[in-house]
C-alpha cells in the first residue's frame, strides 16, 4: 500500500509539486529578506560602465590604505605614486605634510573593508595596483550605500505594511541620487544617508523597545554625523530634539557618547588644521546672504541641471507623505519626521547661501548636496504609496493616482540610470549659472545621447580582488575626451 501511495506521489504533474516549492521560496525570501535585499541592491550598485572618481573623494579612497599600510593619516607616501597635480587641492601640504582637506569619518568607517580585501590581496599575492584602488573604493561607497538601504526597509517595517516597506527601500534603492551619486564614489553624502537613516531607525526602535543601549548608539551616531560632513548637522534637530523632549533622563549618556565618537575628529581637526571644522573652515568665506538665495534655494531643487526634483521627480510624492504624517500610529515617531520638515528645509537654505551650490553639475550627476536627507523623503514617499497602494482601487481616481505614481517612479528610475551608465561617458564638466539653467542642454538627454551610442561595456565587480561577477564587452572602448 505504501508502495502505491509512492508511485502515486512520485509520478504527480509536477504542477502539484510547484506550490509547495513556492512555498518554501517564499518562506525563505521572508526568512532572509534583509540579506536577500542587501545582496540584490550590492550588485546593482556594482555594476557599472566606466569607473569615475572625483577628486573629492580621492583623499576617502586613499585614507584607509594610508592607515593600514603606514600607520598614518598623512598622505606624503601617494602624493609622488600617482595622485597628479589635477587633485592637488583636495591634498593641503600643512606643517609639512599632506592631508585631506575633508573630512575623514567615511576613510575610517570603511577601513575594516579595507583591511579585508587588503589581506585578500596579500594571500593570493595579487598585485595591488591604482585600478584595484578605484575599484575597493567603488565597492565601499556600494556597501555604505546598501546597507542605508536595507534599513530604510527596516524602518519601512515598523512604519507600513511589508510590501510597502520594499517598495520604499527600492524607490530610494534605485530612483534616487543614492544610486547615482552615493553608491558611485565615497562622497560623504553615502555615509550622510547611513548615519541618518540609522538613527531614525534607531529611534522607532527605541520606541518599540525602551533601551538605554539604544540612546548609547544613537549618541555614538550623533557624534560620528557631525563630523563627517558639519553643513548637514541640522539634520540632527529631530535627532536631538527626541532625546532631549522625551529621553531626557538618558540625555548625559547621550551626550557622553555622541562627544566620545566625535572626539578623535576634533582632535584631528584641532591638531592639523587649528580649528573644529578643520579644512571646511575655508568654505565659510563661500557662505553669503543676501537676496540671490531665493533664486538658489529654488535651483535646488528644480534647476534643469541639479534640481533635485529633476533628478527624481518621484521625490515630488514626499510632500503628499509629510503632509499625511497622521497615519503614522506612533504619535513620538510621527513628532520626529514632522520636525524633519522645517529640519529638511533650513539644510536647503544652508546650501543656498553656498557659492558652490551651483558646483555639482561638474563633479556628479545631479543634486549632491541635498543627497543626505533623501532617507527621510523616502520615508515620506513610502506613506503615500502606502496610502494608494495599501488596498485594491475603488474609485478610477485612485487607480489613477497609482498610474501617476508609477510613471514618477519609473521616469525617476530610468534618469538614475542615465546617471549611472551614460553620463560618466559624457565629457562635459564645465559649470556655471547658465549651465545649471539651461533648459536647452539637459544634462540628463545630452548623457543619454552621447553615452548611449558610446557604452563599451558593462561589468558587476564582486569584491576586490575577486574576479567580476559579469563582464560585457560592448565593442573595443573609446577613449574619453579630456
């Protein structure tokens, strides 16, 4: 009898059988979700046309080999293998030495990558040449990048449904300038959109679990955020004001930890450079106030070559999200994203009284400056796709704000991906007010159709010095005009 039985089973369709191993699948993705969203995130990220780096971000790319190989975070061993004279001024000979004229949060968090592949190359004795450098960068910036993801769709958990959360995570995944612009070189931007969306993260969790633990990180974060890039420190507002309205007895453990994660940084920027800000000291002469503001606060966002809006239309659905914040149920966590709104709009101000604001559309694609508080915008977008996408439509104008809402998306998606592919082929860096203006010379079509026709290839690194993943050769590359 068992035989039959077996038989049976054995020669069912294998459309019987499907179910159960969807099933399965399925109870594995949710099982694995965090690491499955990581890793699918990760590779996108590294796959790329053409390695770029700005020299911006050459003293963060360089840093952690300088700690690793030499102990220091003086520069003076690559300034004469390699760095050339065209990002000479992102290495300040100061009381003889060289060093960065940024800040090094980013260089130091990453190090421990670093120090993993470096011991990879020292074992299977591979030589660690610039082109190895250029691609553990990348590999950096992409796992800074991921990992803000992921807990974008952590926090998304605790604030809508599952799939809502996802969605959110991919919205701010690959429709944002966290793709174009963070995952593609170590700006401090990436490290910005971490640190933030981790405190946030940390917050609604606090909220759920009340732990004293939880404020000691969230100090830790406090302290590593102000010193990685000092302009954004208005983020913490909401940071601060949270602990300071309602942790308010857990306040001096705060404090103590956000000063023991930001003490070395000072002491970095008082020993080499004299002062708190250290080389972004020099920026503050760039700061001017006057009615020209306007104008910039409003480039911001919608100048055709930098305006964030632009750039990821999708980001338009963040004011439909702050303005519907009442779904939130946590009425503490709802308190903290509100007061990201006035937060969100004094960093926008800060970066109009900047001369410089102007100065992205020569050395990245799109609006760098305001990259950071996308992790909040994100949070915002996922409220109104929660709000449309929560149920089946029921009136034709729902489904026809889903159609909108799924047009911004995927536009914003497809730009993002210009930003990725083709505008690093595009060999125009020149900037000025009437370039960042210029309806007529959209830098998003003219990449497109200069890039397009142009692509060689397209490659996924995995991790240095690990072969790539996948490597398409196009045609024979083209040298880019300089």
């Amino acid at each position: 009898m068992k035989e039959k039985k077996r038989a049976r089973k054995e020669s069912a369709p294998v459309t019987d059988r499907t179910p159960a191993f969807l099933d399965r699948l399925r109870n594995l993705a949710l099982r694995f979700d965090v690491l499955i969203l990581f890793i699918l995130v990760f590779i996108v990220y590294n796959t790329v046309s053409r390695m770029t780096m700005s020299g911006d971000t050459n003293p963060a790319a360089f840093l952690p080999l300088a700690l690793i190989l030499h102990q220091t975070v003086y520069f003076d061993a690559f300034i004469g293998a390699g760095l050339g004279p065209g990002v000479a001024y992102a290495f300040p000979l100061v009381n003889g030495h060289y060093v960065s004229l940024f800040p090094i949060v980013t260089p130091v968090l990453i190090t421990p990558v670093y120090f993993v592949s470096y011991l990879l190359f020292t074992i299977f004795q591979v030589p660690f040449d610039s082109m190895s450098i250029m691609i553990l960068a990348k590999t950096s910036a992409t796992i800074i990048a991921a990992l803000s993801c992921v807990f974008v769709y952590l926090a998304g958990k605790e604030l809508f449904l599952k799939k809502t959360a996802l969605a959110t995570a991919l919205v701010y995944a690959f429709a944002t300038s966290t793709w174009s612009v963070s995952s593609q070189a170590l700006w401090q931007h990436g490290t910005v959109e971490l640190l933030l969306i981790l405190m946030i993260y940390l917050v609604i969790k606090n909220e759920r679990d009340r732990s004293r633990t939880t404020i000691v990180f969230l100090g830790l974060l406090t302290g590593l955020f102000v010193f990685n890039r000092p302009p954004d420190a208005v983020l913490l507002i909401p940071i601060v004001g949270y602990v300071v309205w309602y942790e308010r007895q857990n306040l001096p453990v705060y404090a103590t930890a956000a000063a023991a994660a930001a003490l070395p940084f000072l002491i970095y920027n008082l020993s080499i450079f004299g002062n708190v800000f250290g080389g972004y000291k020099q920026n503050l002469g760039v700061f001017t106030f006057g009615p020209d503001s306007i104008g910039n606060f409003a480039g911001l966002l919608i100048a055709p070559n930098v305006g964030l809006l632009v750039f990821s239309p999708v980001l338009i659905l963040a004011v439909f999200g702050y303005l519907n914040l009442r779904t939130i149920s946590s009425v503490r966590i709802r308190q903290v994203l509100f007061v990201f709104g006035p937060a969100i709009v004094l960093e926008i101000l800060v970066y109009s009284f900047f001369g410089f604001w102007e100065s992205s559309v020569a050395f990245s694609y799109g609006q760098r400056f305001l990259t950071g508080f996308i992790p909040v915008l994100a949070i915002f977008v996922g409220i109104a796709i929660n709000e449309f996408f929560k149920a089946e439509p029921a009136l034709s104008t729902t489904k026809a704000v889903q159609a909108v809402i799924i047009l911004l998306i995927v536009s914003s998606v497809i730009i993002q991906a210009i930003g990725v592919f083709l505008y690093p082929l595009y060999p125009d860096r020149s900037t000025s007010s009437d370039r960042t203006w210029d309806w007529d010379h959209s830098i998003i079509l003219e990449s497109f159709r200069y890039g397009i026709s142009r692509i060689d290839s397209i490659t996924t690194y995995s991790f240095p010095p690990l072969p790539p993943l996948i490597h398409l050769q196009v045609k024979n590359p083209e040298a880019i005009p300089p």
